[in-house]
C-alpha cells in the first residue's frame, strides 16, 4: 500500500530543507550581529575639537583613541557633526598617555580572545559536525526518526540557550545603544521627519494615480466581465430550459414505456398463473386417477387371488374326496383298460397334495410381486408428474439431467444429481426438489426405501 523509498526520499528531501533553512538563518543572525557589534563599537567614537585650543576632547565611553583613525563617511542617515572652523594656531598632535596604551593593550587582548574562542567554536564546530554527519551517514538508513527527532530536540534546546544568550547581551547592548543615541535621536528624527514627508507626498501622488489607473482598468474588465457572464448565464439557462425539457419528455416516454412493459408483464404473470393452475389441476385429476386406478387394480388383483385360492382349495377337495371313493373299492382282477377311464388321467397320475400346494404358493407369490410392482410402477409415475411439473423448466429448455432418489415410506426422500448438461438447471434443480421434498411425494407402503433414477429433460 505504501512505497518505503518513497517514504525515506520524501523524508530526506525535507530533512535537507530544513537544513538549508537553518544555516541560511544562522548565517543571517551570525551577520547581524556581527553588524550591530560593529555599531555598538563605532557608535560612541566621537572627537570634539575644540575652537581656538589646542586641546582634544575624546569620549571616555570608548576605551580606544580615534586620534590615528579616518574619518567616517558622512551620510544623511549618520550623526550630524558640527562643521569644523579653521583654528588660528595648528593643532598639536598629543601623544597617548599610559592609561590610553593600557586601554588599546586591553582592547587588543580582549579581540585577540574573541578570535580565539571565534576560532576554537568554529574548531568545536566543525569536530562536532563532522562527527555528526558520520554519525548520521552510518545510522540513516535504520535511526532516521529517531535521530530526527534527536536533532530537533538538541537544537530547541540549543536555540532556546542562543535565543536567551542574544536576548540578554542584546538587552545590555541595546540599553547601552539606546543610551548612546538618545541625545541624537531628536536632531536626525526632525530630519527624518522631513524627508519621509517629503517622500510620502511624492509617494503618495504617484500611488493615488496608480490607484486611479488601476481602478478604471478594473471597472472595464469587471464590466466586460459582468457582460460576459450574463451572456454566458442566458446561454446557461437557455440550455437547462432545453435539457429540463427534454429530461421531461423522456421521464414521460420512459415512464410510458415502463407502464406498458408492467401491464404487458402482468399480462404475462396472470396467462402464467392461469396455465400453471390448469397444470397443476390437470396433474391432480391425472394423479386422483392414477391412484384410483392402481386402487382398482389392486381391489382386483386381491379378488382375483382370491378366487384362485379358493379355486385351488375346492380342486383340493374335490380330488381329496376322489381318492376318498376309490381307496375302499378291493378288486382281485380289474381290466387294465378301466383304470384310465374312471380315474383323470394327468391330473391323478402327476398331481399330489404337496404339489397342489406348492403351486399355490408359486401362484400367490407371484401376484403379491406382481402387484408390488404395479404399486411401484404407478408411484414411479406420480414422482415423474412431480417433476414434470415444475414451472421454471422452460427457463432451461433442452438442458437434461439424471437424479437418483431414493425414497422413504414417509415420502421424504434424498437426492443426487448425478450427470447434467448445465450448471443453471443443476441450481435450479436444487432449489425444486428442496422444495418438493419439504411438501413430500406422498407416503409409499413399502418398508424399505424405493431407489430411482429419473432421466429428466426441460422442455
């Protein structure tokens, strides 16, 4: 989601941002104040000499002699000096006394300790900043946020140390400076006075006729403006109006469209209703009839084992009761020729009692199994009318499937689509026999469960 370099880059890229913001300000205030040391140093230099004397006055605020210094350049922003009257007699040029060597001796010194220490902080410095960026070099890649926010603490605290360090000798200074020059304030003040009013007045003129030239050209381009936009919001409007107005009619063409699309879908939805009812009522006449039918077969298929049975029991008897009269009868000679005559042939010389029976047995079975699967038959046909019944079958069209069911006697059943042409019907299928199997297929006489397999195709 997020780009690491990218993230490192942009982080650096801010970094050396910083950096060159920082030693830009630095640079700033190390020459400001360099600047206003030198002030501070040349403010309070001033020689008085004095008319007709040989004497030279030199201000005891400075501890360094100006006598074999030059003359500043005069400017209008610096102190007014009185002009100087030619002397009668040439001036003497008095040689310093001891206290004024001891004064620049200690002048010297104390600038010779400011370039050393300007030296050795610089030497300190520069230690310290090779150190660092080694430092920085080897940790970068791992210790950037952390070295980050090192850094910024190290330099709010030193900032804050060099902000009350300059507050506090720029409060001595200044109070010094503002000392010194409070005697000459009044005289450049009135000076400054007159040339800032003689300055604003021009100024002033110059900038009222901008300000005059200025505003005329604005009226006209705020007027051109003004014009061009009523044109533009006419047009504006003129085309809402036409948009709106077509957004209408087609609203209405599509509103029209949508209640022809609903009757005609509510047409469809009632035909469909109506032909799935006639359906579903010709299934349950077909299946009222079916089951009927198989009620009927199976009434029929009991009367008939019925009277077979009975059938079987009468000849039972009667040829019982046959055997009964001949087995009293004694013969000492009997012709050969009577004996096929008085007794049936077949049915007593290859029928016996235990033969009857088992063929009334083969007999029963054999119509208990058939009607078993009549009764199969005809819920085999009732299931396959459940499934041909289902609505949605026409969305599939052409599409086959093959289901195992295997049936409980309480008409629940399982299902396993077992090979399909479409994974649509499959869905579909699913959602039909989860459905069915909720209602039920009807209950089923069988104690163990019937196992179909259906081969069912949409149509």
């Amino acid at each position: 989601m997020f780009d690491g370099k990218k993230i490192i880059s942009g982080i650096v890229a801010v970094l050396i941002y910083f950096l060159i913001i920082y030693i830009v300000l630095l640079n700033y205030n190390r020459h400001e104040e360099k600047a206003k040391n030198y002030v501070d140093e040349n403010s309070n230099r001033v020689t008085v000499t004095l008319v007709n004397s040989d004497k030279r006055v030199i201000n005891k605020s400075s501890k360094k002699s100006n006598i074999h210094r030059a003359k500043p350049p005069v400017s209008h922003t610096s102190s007014i000096t009185p002009p100087l009257v030619p002397l009668k007699t040439p001036i003497k040029v008095k040689t310093p006394s001891k206290k004024d060597r001891k004064v620049r001796d200690r002048t010297k010194e104390k600038k010779a300790k400011e370039r050393a220490r300007q030296a050795r902080i610089k030497k300190d410095k520069a230690v310290k900043e090779r150190a660092r960026q080694a430092r920085i070099k080897k940790d970068k890649a791992v210790k950037e946020r952390a070295r980050q926010a090192r850094i910024k603490k190290d330099k709010a605290v030193k900032e804050r140390a060099r902000q009350a360090r300059i507050k506090k000798d720029k409060a001595v200074k200044e109070r010094a400076r503002q000392a010194r020059i409070k005697k000459d304030k009044a005289v450049k003040e009135r000076a400054r006075q007159a040339r800032i009013k003689k300055d604003k007045a021009v100024k002033e003129s110059a900038r009222q006729a901008r300000i005059k030239k200025d505003k005329e050209a604005k009226e006209r381009a705020r007027q051109a403006q003004i014009k061009k936009d009523k044109e533009a919001k006419k047009e504006q409007e003129r085309l809402a109006r036409i948009k709106k107005n077509r957004e209408i009619e087609e609203r209405a063409r599509q509103a029209q469209i949508k209640k022809e699309e609903e009757a005609k879908k509510e047409q469809e939805r009632l035909a469909r209703i109506k032909k799935n009812r006639e359906i579903e009522e010709r299934a349950r006449q077909a299946r009222m009839e079916e089951e009927r039918e198989a009620i009927r077969r199976a009434k029929i298929a009991k009367e008939r084992e019925r009277q077979a049975r009975i059938k079987r029991e009468q000849e039972r008897r009667r040829s019982q009761r046959s055997h009964d009269l001949f087995s009293s009868v004694t013969t000492h000679s009997a012709p050969p020729k009577r004996v096929p005559i008085k007794e049936p042939p077949s049915r007593v010389r290859h029928s016996s009692v235990a033969d009857r029976i088992r063929e009334s047995q083969l007999n029963g079975r054999t119509s208990h199994r058939n009607r078993e699967s009549g009764v199969k038959d005809a819920y085999i046909a009732r299931v396959k009318r459940h499934l041909n019944n289902w609505s949605a079958q026409s969305t599939y069209k052409g599409n086959s499937a093959t289901i195992k069911l295997t049936i409980r006697n309480n008409g629940k059943f399982r299902y396993v689509i077992t090979q399909t042409t479409s994974g649509s019907l499959s869905a579909g299928l699913r959602e039909f026999l989860a459905q069915l199997n909720r209602m039920g297929l009807g209950r089923h006489d069988k104690s163990s469960a019937y196992v179909i397999t259906v081969h069912f195709r949409a149509n």
